[in-house]
C-alpha cells in the first residue's frame, strides 16, 4: 500500500518524515526515501530495506529544510533498489515526486516524455508524474500539477514539491488515500491519519480529483479545474 507523509513548518522536516513513515510502517515497503528543500535545492535521500536504513543515513548526513516529502515503497514497477525508490526527480532536479497507487499508462507517457529529451532514470511508474509535472511547470506548481493529473490513468495520491516554492507541498488524490493534519504553523500531509497525531488532531480529507496547495500557514483545497472549494474538516478523538 506504501506510505506517504509530507510537512511544512518550523521543525527539521526530515525527522517528522521519518517518524510519519514508521507511524505508516503497517501498509507494508521495501524501501523509503526523504526529499527536503532548503538553500534553493532538493536533497534527496534513499535507501533500500528498512526504515531504519533511511534513519541511519540521515543521522550521518543530517538534512537541512522545513518542508519535505518522504515514502515508503512496495515495489509494484522496477525492483526494490535506490533508483526506483521515491521521492522522483525532474531532469533538473528542481521537482520531487511521492506517489502511491498505480498509473496505468506510464509505459506510454515515458515514450512521449523521452521523445522531448527527458531523461529518466528508474524503472518506476511515478518518474513519469515528475518529468509532466517539470513539462507543463510555468511558474504555478498547483496548475502544472493540474495539468499532469489530467494524463494519467489508474489511481495516485502525489506529495510534490518545487524549489521555486519552498514551503510549499502540493498534494493531489485520485482513488488512493490522503488527508492532510492542519496544525498552529505547521501542516502534514500524510496517506493516513496515525502519521498526523503527534502534531494535530484537526484533519482534511481529501477527495478524489482535489488538489491542494499547503504551506506552514494554510491550505487550500481546489477541484480539478482549480476552483476553490471547501474542505471537509474532521476532529479525530482516538489516539495512537
């Protein structure tokens, strides 16, 4: 099922990442990953294995940013291996990409992508959703986003994230799980609620074909033409 968890806020991203993915560690992985922004770029850590593998790589190489997006994986294109791990890269390395479920016409989405010169490097499915997103990105990540959504057939819940927009997650769902802990100064993104506990008990559920654009000190959820629409709001009551 794999697991998704995105923040944005004042606290060392890569540590609530990783402690959102162990809190998602039941939907099963082969393999996790961490994409944190900070001082213009996107560093991108991967390892094969256990979440623990990924911990210990980030506390040898600590990883700056308040605003990331991590994954844990369950090989369904390409092999478990570092390469086909999330989070994916555009061909400038200026977008990364968390997706769970599975896009159906990715093998032809990948012929018409390395048709225009775009490089890509693994085996996987969502590569393909970094590579649209970086072709239709004109200055409004929320409407690239938009307009990649609308190629892809089969289901997908996608964390992205820019450096032209670095405290920003844009979150899309289509048949696959997301919601997303509203906090004071903080928000996560996340596939399911337990990863959002630590931080908020107020929760936006996203709904099929809604994207939303996330920053530390709001959200706002659209439609699929990108007109803004309420967000339905629940206050969770149990706890971990």
């Amino acid at each position: 099922m794999c697991g998704i968890v995105g923040y944005t806020g004042p606290r060392r991203a890569s540590d609530v990442l990783v402690g959102g993915l162990a809190r998602l560690e039941y939907r099963g992985y082969d393999s996790a990953g961490v994409a944190c922004l900070s001082d213009g770029g996107i560093t991108v850590t991967r390892r094969v294995g256990r979440l623990d593998n990924l911990r210990r790589a980030i506390t040898e190489t600590p990883v700056a940013g308040g605003v990331g997006i991590g994954h844990t994986r369950w090989a369904t294109h390409g092999r478990p291996s570092e390469e086909n791990a999330h989070p994916h890269a555009d061909c400038s390395g200026s977008i990364a990409v968390v997706h769970n479920g599975i896009i159906e016409n990715y093998l032809e989405l990948r012929e018409e992508l390395a048709a225009n010169g775009h490089v890509l490097r693994s085996e996987t499915d969502t590569e393909t959703v970094a590579h649209l997103v970086e072709s239709y990105y004109e200055g409004d990540l929320a409407v690239a986003v938009s307009r990649a959504v609308r190629r892809l057939e089969g289901s997908y819940a996608l964390g992205v994230v820019h450096t032209d927009h670095p405290d920003t997650i844009v979150a899309a769902r289509k048949d696959s799980p997301l919601i997303i802990g509203a906090g004071e100064g903080e928000n996560v993104v996340a596939s399911d609620i337990p990863a959002v506990l630590e931080y908020t008990r107020e929760v936006v559920v996203l709904h099929d074909g809604e994207i939303a654009v996330v920053t530390r000190d709001g959200i706002a959820v659209h439609d699929a033409e990108l007109n803004v629409v309420e967000p339905e709001m629940m206050h969770v009551e149990w706890d971990l």
